[in-house]
C-alpha cells in the first residue's frame, strides 16, 4: 500500500483547489491511502470528499503535530505532498 498525506493548512478556496490532487492520486495510483493534514478549523471541508481516507488537524504547535503524525503507524512510510510553501523547513 502507498500512503498518501498531503499538507495543507488553510485557506477554504485553497482547500478546495487541492481536491483534483487527491482525487487523482486515489484514481492513479492502485491500493493507496489518502491522509490529509490541516488545521481543524477546515476539516469539514474534507469530510464528505471520498477520495479522503483520513484527515489529520492541526491545533497548535506545527512542529509537535509532525512529530506525533511521524509516530502514528499510519503516516510512517508515507510520500508527504505539501502544498504549503512554509512547511517544507519544518518536516525534520
């Protein structure tokens, strides 16, 4: 299984733009798992898209909530698509 999380914390019409991206990554790539991380206030954006297995939120502090994201077997040995620019320096 490939495992999917992509990154994105806000905005709503930001959100919305990276629906095409799941849906084809779940389309294309056989036996994968769709994660996404964003900030709680959005994740009812996400609820209802099918394409989403599992949404993660974001409350607080971006750093700690990787750390715990890394330690959850579900994430591990993901392929991480972040589209938001300020997160990449943040990953280690």
């Amino acid at each position: 299984m490939v495992r999917f999380l992509v990154v994105r914390f806000s905005s709503i019409g930001d959100i919305i733009l990276t629906t095409p991206v799941v849906r084809h990554l779940k389309q294309q790539v056989e036996d994968s798992e769709i994660h996404y991380l964003t900030k709680s206030s959005f994740t009812s954006l996400l609820e209802a898209n099918p394409y989403v297995d599992q949404i993660h939120s974001f409350n607080g502090e971006l750093r700690s909530s990787i750390r715990e994201l890394k330690k959850q077997e579900s994430i591990t040995s993901s392929i991480y698509i972040i589209i938001h620019v300020q997160l990449v320096s943040n990953m280690d």
